[in-house]
C-alpha cells in the first residue's frame, strides 16, 4: 500500500509541475494587454461571481491495499474580494473505494480562501486551502477535514471558463474506510475537470475606470502639417 500511495503522489506531484510549465509558456507567448489597467481585464474576462461546477475521479489513501479511481461530482459558488483572492464554498459528491474490500459514497462541504496568480490573463494558475465537513451517505458517519489543491483555468470566452485540479484532503478521523489502524488519520485526493460561469463587476469596473473611456485614455495626436512647394 505504502509504495502505491507513493506513486499516486509522485504522478500528481509531475502532474501539477508539468500544468505549471504549460502554463508558464502559453503566458510567455501570450501579448501584453492593451488596457489602460490590467486589472480591467479581470472584470472584462471574468468577474465578481463565480459559480463552479466540476467532474473527476476520487481515490483512497487509507488503512487498505488496492485504492479504486471512483467518480466524483463538484457544484459551488466563489466570489472574489480582489482580482487575486476568492473565497468559495462548495459541494462535492464521491466514492471512495478499495478493491474486493468495499465502495462507499461521500459527501464534503467545502470552506476555500483561493489565489489566481494571473487574474488579468486568459489562463492562469490557483492554488486553495481551507477547511470542510465530510460525511458518508446518510450523514451515517461524519468528520472535520482540512484541504488544500492547486490548478490551472483557462477563460475560453469572456465569463466562461475550464480548469483542471486537484486537492488533497486530511481528515481527522481515522475511520473513514472502516478499519482504525495505524498512526496516522484517513486522507484521500481527488482530481477534476471544471467548467467556471463567472458574472457580476460593472460597478467595481466602472469605479476602476473613474470616468475614462478607450478614447480619452489614448490620446491621438494630430499630424503635423506637412510642408509642401
């Protein structure tokens, strides 16, 4: 089990670094915005209000052998305080399973302080980090748990935006899976594909604006008369 769990981390530790250098060049390559303020650009490709909604997988990091790769859902609301930063609570729905050993369905709620590193481009890296509650079908069994994750968006169309990204969740019970072994509590990953709807801003962009226009932000300059014989 313990060389499994590793080569889970090891593949989402390349992962995440492989996402950052693709990334990395799409920005490079990426022109410098023509807005007057960059951070125009934040409430013209996204916005204020975000409602998230994602698809993936969720595997097991437990007292057992053999973790399985089962579905999981994501539905949530975010809403930026700055470009930068962004608190979101979320619903997620799961199963967790071990293989010939059981296949249960989950349920967390979600509580994230999130930082998009490069609010005013069309793709950019986030990383999050919060607390949540977990519980199994039923509300049967229910836990505190901690999380942390990271990703990439990418706005596709102005309010509209994909993701890929991951969070590792810890949480403070060690009989998640069934079984209470070992020294440490129960953890588990999950890893999704999102489609973002972003809306709301006018008013924090008009007050960025402060009255300036396209127009009178960039001024022309007539042409000096020319000299003719």
């Amino acid at each position: 089990m313990i060389a499994k769990t590793s080569l889970i981390k090891v593949l989402i530790l390349i992962s995440a670094v492989m996402m950052f250098n693709v990334v990395s060049a799409q920005n490079d390559s990426i022109q410098e915005s023509t807005s007057w303020n960059k951070f125009i650009d934040f409430y013209d490709l996204r916005g204020t209000n975000t409602i998230t909604t994602g698809v993936g997988t969720a595997v097991m990091n437990g007292d057992f052998q053999d973790p399985m790769f089962e579905i999981y859902f994501k539905g949530g609301y975010k809403r930026f305080i700055t470009p930068h930063f962004g608190i979101s609570i979320s619903y997620h729905k799961f199963n967790l399973a071990y293989e010939d050993v059981f296949n249960f369905g989950y349920m967390s709620f979600d509580l994230n302080l999130e930082y998009l590193m490069l609010p005013h481009k069309r793709v950019s890296p986030f990383i999050f980090g919060g607390a949540g509650y977990n519980a199994s079908n039923y509300f049967e069994e229910t836990a505190t748990k901690a999380q942390a994750g990271g990703g990439i968006e990418c706005v596709i169309a102005d309010g509209l935006a994909v993701s890929l990204f991951t969070d590792y969740n810890y949480v403070f019970d060690d009989t998640l899976d069934g079984l209470e072994a070992g020294d440490s509590d129960d953890t588990y990953f999950r890893i999704g594909f999102g489609v973002n709807f972003y809306f709301g801003g006018a008013k924090k962009k008009a007050k960025l604006m402060g009255g300036r226009t396209v127009i009178n932000s960039n001024l022309i300059y007539p042409k000096k008369d020319r000299v003719t014989k």
